[in-house]
C-alpha cells in the first residue's frame, strides 16, 4: 500500500504505523502506549464501545491511566444510506488532524487530537468483503467533566441556570465563533453538540469553550459578512431545528447576548442579526423538507446524557 500524500503535512510529533490494511498516525506520546496495548494500524486491542453517546456510537480506550475517545466517520450523501460506515477518501481523519492542530496554534481551544487512522475494508466477514471503501477513525484525548451546548440548552430551558451564569455561557459561546471568525475558520457543521465547555460552568465558573468536530471545515483568508453570517446562521437554526421538539431554548434577550459576546463593540450585530433573520426565512421551507426526510431515512431523533460531550 503506498503511503497517503497527505502524511507530508503531518505535525511534528507524530508517528506514521501503516500495515498491508490500515495507516495509522500516532502522538509519540502516546504511541508506545498504544502499541504495547495491541492498538495499531489495523488491530484495535483496547478499543471498546464508550458510554458516551452521539449520532452514532462511540468508541473509546484506555492508555496508561488517561482515556480517549475514538469517533467514526460517517459516509455523507446519497452513498451514507448504503455504506454509512465506509468512506473512499482515506486522507479524511488525517485532514482533520492537522486542521485540529492549526486551528489550536491559532489559539482557539480544541480537544488534542492523538491519532488518525483508516482501515482498508473487505477482508472479514461478509459484508465487509462487499463493501467498498475505508472505516475512519479520529482519536484524541477526553475532556473530563464536560458536557456540550445542546446538554446546556436543555439546562437553560429547564430553569436549572441562574441568570448570571446564563449570560456568561451565552456570550461565551459568541465569543468563541468570534474568536474562530478572527482567524479565519469556518466549522462545517456549527452546531450547539460541538460547543462543549466544563460542568461547573452551569454555576460560578467562567466558561471556557472547546469546539469539536472539525471535519471539513476550512480556513478562509479574509472572511466576509455574508461566510460570518451563514455560519452564524447555522448555528441559530440548529438550536431552533432542536427546540421543534419542545418549548424554545432561548428568549430574544439570550440571543442578544450571544451577539454581544460575537461583538463586543458593537460594530456589526445588527446588520448580521437582520441578515441572518431574512436568510433564515427564506431557507426555513427547504430546511423543514430536509429534517423531515432524515427524520424518515435517518437514525431519528440525536440522543444525549451528560456525558455525550466529548465526541471526539
């Protein structure tokens, strides 16, 4: 098997294991670890389905003392309803490991992301011998003590965060896309699950963001105010798409404060707001037909507890 292009732009610091199967990318850190726990390119030794929950299960091992977690891509498009598990582009996981890097050397706070590796399909069990293609899998270390924005909404609409804290996660969550607009990422897929900040944030301590998730998502040189406003946009209308299943998450006043943490001097907030309302009227009927069709094609409605923070 020759070795993926995209293993040239590794960061420092990583060990590169490939096998007649898989090819797998390792913190040194944790690659000795790993090896001696019989984790390679296409052996998963310590791997074993995590308590945590997400779109689709999760995985998880233990290293030394230190757990983390390993998510599994999904195939996207029309190919997902077929081989959702399998993927044809095998630099994927290895893409998103480096953009984790990047996008933390920018400053902006994401889980360290440990290992990457794609495992060739097709040499066991039936199934697998007929389906083409590559599992995926992103590996990094777990942040404890954590839950995500959509475990928050629903502590926020259930009255169970005094008003203080309210506002200092609200305007957290703002300045964090703020701060990911300040350098130039845009998250492909903003939404409230990969925001994720610490359980004692609910109460007196200042939130601390950490984003999730990154994959597909792109640095842009010299963002624009239409790119802020549709990513922006996506976000807002994740956290409404949810509140269709019961009473809304947020008032027009906790809207206004994440506007306020997104722009601190009040520069630009209302122009966006108004944008982001007029493109979100005119998406809402095609959105609505999309819901609906992964509601009858997909895997339901997502299912969270408090732990299903750290997906990665």
């Amino acid at each position: 098997m020759a070795s993926l292009p995209i293993l040239e732009g590794l960061p420092n610091g990583y060990f590169v294991d490939e096998s007649p199967r898989g090819i797998l990318a390792l913190s040194v850190d944790i690659a000795q670890a790993a090896h001696e726990a019989g984790f390679g390119p296409d052996q998963d030794g310590p791997l074993e389905i995590s308590n945590l929950s997400g779109r689709k299960p999760l995985y998880q091992m233990e290293l030394d003392g230190e757990r983390f977690v390993v998510r599994r891509y999904n195939r996207g498009g029309l190919f997902r309803w077929f081989f959702p598990r399998t993927s044809l582009d095998a630099e994927r996981p290895f893409r998103e490991l480096i953009l984790a890097d990047s996008l933390a050397r920018s400053g902006i706070r994401t889980p360290q992301v440990v290992g990457a590796r794609a495992i060739r399909w097709g040499s066991s069990g039936a199934i697998g011998a007929f389906t083409p293609g590559w599992r995926l899998e992103l590996i990094s270390r777990r942040i404890s003590s954590a839950l995500d924005f959509g475990e928050v909404l629903e502590q926020l609409r259930e009255g169970l965060v005094g008003p203080a804290a309210r506002v200092r996660l609200l305007r957290a969550a703002g300045a964090m896309v703020r701060s990911m607009h300040r350098v130039g990422f845009l998250h492909s897929d903003l939404n409230p699950r990969n925001l994720l900040v610490r359980h004692d944030a609910l109460a007196n301590a200042i939130p601390e963001p950490w984003v999730l998730d990154l994959d597909r998502s792109v640095f842009v040189e010299n963002l624009s105010d239409g790119e802020r406003q549709k990513n922006i946009r996506r976000l807002f209308r994740s956290v409404q798409r949810r509140e269709k299943r019961g009473k809304p998450f947020l008032s027009l006043a906790d809207y206004a404060h994440f506007m306020r943490g997104y722009d601190p001097d009040r520069k630009c907030w209302k122009a966006y707001w108004r944008g982001i309302q007029v493109q979100h009227q005119r998406g809402t009927p095609l959105h609505l037909a999309g819901w609906f069709l992964e509601r009858i094609f997909g895997s339901g409605a997502e299912t969270r507890d408090g732990q299903a923070v750290v997906r990665h």
